[in-house]
C-alpha cells in the first residue's frame, strides 16, 4: 500500500476533540465502553479487565476470564471502544457484524454513540503484549447504527506477540471491507524498526483522500480509499488459543498510554 518511506501527516493545529491519558481515579464514562461487543454475547464474557496506575491503561487477560462467546472459544478479549450500537435480541443487527456465520444480539444493549468520527484522525500510544497467544489491535469500526452496509474497518494495527522483538516488530493494518461493498479489503503486514512492547505511537488519517496509516511519524500504509460514514474506536487485547498452564503465566497483558482524536463530522453524544 505504500512503496517507500514518507513523514506522516502533521496533527492538526488546533485541540483534540478527544485527548485522554488515562490518569483519572477512573475510566471516563464519556467517551469508553468497557466491553467488547457486549451486544454479541453477554456481560460476564464481555466485560474488560483493566487496572489504571498512573502509566495509561493496563489491558488484561487474567486466568479466570471466560471466552468471549463460547462459539469462539478458545478466545479471551479486553476492549474499550467509544460508543454501541445494537438491534433488539434474537436480532442480527449491531455494530461489527465481522463473522460469517451468523451473529444474534443476546444482550439487548442500549444505543451510545459516546464518539463516532466519519473521518479525521487518531494517534493512540501503546505497549504491545509479549505474552504467549496474545494480540493487541486498534481498530476503526463503522457503527452500524444508521446501515447495515456501513460495517467497513479501518485497522490501524494488529500486533501478535510472536512478531514482537528487540529490534523490530511486525504488525498487520489496512482496511477490511466486512459487509461494506463500496470497499475492498486491503491489508498488510508491515515491520516496523522498534520493540513494539515499550512505548511507540500509531496514526491513522482518513476522509475522501483516504486512509493513511503511521508508525512513529513514518507512513507504513495508504489506500485511496475510507470509510465514509461514522466509525467507533476500539482498543483490544486479545488471547487466542487454549490458556497457558503454569505459575506465572497470568495476567496477560497490553498498555494504552494516551489516547488522541481529531474529527472531521462525528456523531457525539450519549
């Protein structure tokens, strides 16, 4: 998606619309959903493990979480995302309809569109996870909530553990077109010169130039394609596979230091 290195768009020059660090007493209600796609399963399955210390946000995957749903077992999430959307239960409708065989709302969960940016930009400071099985990702994902079709993603990064090293790190970014047939999935894998479990920041930008996707100010991707519709942030550790046995091995875990975010048309609200 992109042939040779080139500096990343400058921040606008104005305020963020969205700035947080995580340095609160607790997570902001305003603009963070503690569960991952609470409308696909239910709370206890859903719900994020996390602790706030000062340094951001620790994601964690801790020995006694239960999967995500059990049709996807073996698979353990802690997510924050800015916003949901869903239909009524026993429905298929809802935000990140992403699998193939069939998803039905079982937790009715009301409509919150807490920050819903149709194009703009976000810079987010993470430390990946290196712990066995574990992927930290951030993705835009279209909301749903006025169209079925608007279901397209921006994934500004996927990390697997297994691609995280001393000197460089691989991740995966691009779009992924789901139910939206105005776009066409376009991912890559990309490596990028840092250990990507200390502190490094992404960037992605995107609008009806389309989609730039950054690594520490450096462009790792471009489509001329975007989303053209509201999307919601989300910010996932991931453990994939059967739980590791052993003393020691829990919690798993991923830090978020600072969360930034420009809009360009967003839908905001509760």
């Amino acid at each position: 998606m992109v042939d040779e290195a080139e500096t990343f768009p400058a921040a606008p020059g104005r305020a963020p619309d969205v700035a947080d660090d995580f340095r609160g007493p607790r997570l902001r209600e305003d603009l963070w959903v503690d569960h991952y796609l609470p409308h696909w399963t239910t709370p206890e399955r859903s719900r994020a493990r996390y602790d706030l210390d000062g340094a951001g946000i620790r994601l964690r995957i801790d020995e006694d979480q239960p999967d995500w749903r059990p049709e996807d077992a073996p698979l353990r999430v802690s997510n924050l995302q800015t916003g949901v959307f869903s239909g009524p239960p026993g429905s298929g409708r809802g935000t990140h309809r992403h699998r193939p065989d069939g998803l039905v709302v079982r937790t009715g969960t009301p409509e919150r569109l807490l920050w819903a940016p149709s194009s703009g930009r976000v810079d987010v400071t993470v430390s990946a996870s290196a712990d066995d099985g574990c992927m930290l990702a951030a993705w835009l994902v279209g909301t749903e909530h006025l169209s079925p079709e608007h279901s397209g993603e921006i994934c500004v990064f996927e990390i697997d553990a297994s691609a995280v090293g001393r000197v460089e790190s691989r991740a995966r970014c691009g779009l992924k077109a789901h139910g939206d047939p105005a776009l066409v999935t376009e991912m890559v894998e990309v490596t990028v010169p840092l250990d990507a479990s200390l502190p490094h920041t992404w960037s992605v930008q995107w609008g009806p130039a389309g989609t730039v996707i950054g690594c520490e100010g450096v462009v790792v991707a471009r489509s001329a394609a975007a989303p053209e519709y509201p999307l919601f942030l989300m910010l996932d550790l991931f453990e994939i596979g059967p739980r590791s046995e052993g003393p020691g091995c829990y919690p798993k875990s991923a830090r978020i230091h600072a969360v930034h975010g420009w809009a360009g048309g967003s839908v905001r609200g509760r």
